[in-house]
DNA sequence: TATAATGATATAATATAAGTATCATTTGTC
DNA sequence: GACAAATGATACTTATATTATATCATTATA
C-alpha cells in the first residue's frame, strides 16, 4: 500500500540535498556520508535519474551529479512514475474480458476518485516546494 | 501501490452477492461458482471475516456465510483493515531515531495529506453504498 | 452414518522491493 | 603515462508481501 518506496524517499532525501547545496555537482560518496544510505542502492537509484534527465553526471576524479532541471521543474508525480511506472491504486483483478461489469465496478469509481487526488496532489508537488 | 489486494476486492464481491441475495446463508462453493474465484483462497478470507464479525458462519450440511451485519455497517476501510492492517501511504524508512526531523519532514506531510483524504473516502463508502 | 459444509493451520508459489557486487569506462592529478 | 576517483551497465541476491493450495478436524443435517 506504499505510494512512495525507497527508491523515491532516497531520490527526494538526494535531490533535495543537492539542491540546497552550494556546490553544483554532488558524489554518491559525499550523499551517502551525509544522509546515511546505502551506497549500491542509492548509486543505482541516481544512474537511474541520469538516465531519465532529471540529474546530469560528470564521470571521473571529482564528478558525481548535478541537477539537470530546475527544482521547480522536478514533480514528485515523475518521480514515482520513473520507480514505478503510472500512478495506480486500482488495478482490476479480472482483464477486462473476465470482469463482467469493468466500466460500471462501483468499487473501481471509488478507488478511482482517490487516484485522482492523489495524482494531482503528487503532480503538483516539486522538489521546491519541498525545499521549505 | 496498490490500495486494494486481491482479499479485498474478492472480499468485496463475495459480500455484495449477499448482500444482493434473497438466501441469508450461503455457501463458499454458490460463491466460488457465480463469481469465478479461487475456492480456498476465497474461503480462508470468508473465515477471517468471520472471526472479525462481518459474517456468521453456519457449519454442516447446508451451512455457509451471511452478513453478520447490516450492508450499511460494512465500511471498506475496515476490510482494508482487516486484511492489511492501518491504512498508510507513509511509512518513514528511518525508525524516529534516525531520521534527523521526522516531524516537519516536507515528504511526509505531502503524503499524509493525501493519506488523509483516502482515509476519509474509504471510511465512508460502505457495502452499501457500492449496492448502487 | 454418510455427506456437505466451516474451523484451523501449515505450506507453496509468485511478485515486488531492497540491496549487493563487479567489471567497464571516463577524467583529473601527480 | 599511471593511478585514483568517479559514473555506466548489468547481473545477482535477499527479504517481504501477496496469492494461493492442501489437509485434517469439527459440526450439522438428511
């Protein structure tokens, strides 16, 4: 039932010590003596943001990573969509096919309308705003 | 991610089939073939709901499940209750001690926000209300 | 007494989350 | 140029939760 996993916590904790620091471009090692995580799994974690443009890295004697947008321009809904895939609570037992009454499941529109919520709230929700 | 597992989607089914039903009493094996689930499964979760009060169960020949209490007296929050535990979106991955503020972390509030909104939608929508 | 039901409980299978390990590549410093 | 410090890529392991299955005991009715 947990909307935001390791991989997002430790992303938000990461992301948002780099944003407050001074200087640009932040090590994994420098990350994990500070907010005390476990490096592997951070490391990924961050490659992982690399790879999908939300950080930028700089390999070598003295690289590590740097945010590549703006903190206002970095959701917690893209976030959890990057670790996750799409923002679903749902998720109907039967495949379409089996499941009769699919487009009228009075449960399905009650999960739905607390989806929503929170999608909006999470699509609104920046690594700024979080800033303080 | 996901708000409602198998339990309690199952669950949901098998209490509105009797709910809809002129039959008090039931059986899992009339449950298992007008609703296509997995028979054990589907007849440890009505044990458990009977130990938790939302049905009564009838042993012997004939015997089966009937609602142990008024449809508008079933709250989904409780099944979710009962089959996995407090209702949480959060869960800090640091145990109090080692996170350094715990009580004004950004993240955490955002999420209980919406944590909250889904607490009161599920408390709210009954078996009842999902009669149509 | 046979049969059709639930009670209780142990076990297995599968999926997802969390974490580790390792080798390759790049880059700055001496 | 050699070494060290960083990321890139990727395979592997461990832990936990979810989704079941199986079985023996007990109860009640025809």
């Amino acid at each position: 039932m947990k909307l935001i996993t390791r991989n997002i916590d430790y992303a938000v904790r990461a992301l948002l010590y780099i944003a407050r620091s001074k200087k640009e471009v932040i090590s994994v090692s420098e990350l994990v003596e500070e907010l005390n995580l476990p490096k592997p799994f951070l490391r990924r974690l961050l490659q992982t943001l690399h790879k999908r443009k939300v950080l930028k890295a700089y390999k070598g004697y003295g690289g590590g990573f740097s945010l590549a947008l703006s903190p206002r321009k970095i959701y917690l809904g893209e976030l959890i969509r990057i670790f996750k895939g799409n923002i679903k609570l749902n998720e109907c037992i039967f495949k379409r096919k089996l499941c009769p009454n699919r487009n009228n499941c009075p449960l399905r529109r009650k999960i739905k309308e607390i989806e929503n919520y929170a999608i909006s709230k999470l699509e609104s929700t920046t690594i700024s705003s979080l800033l303080d």
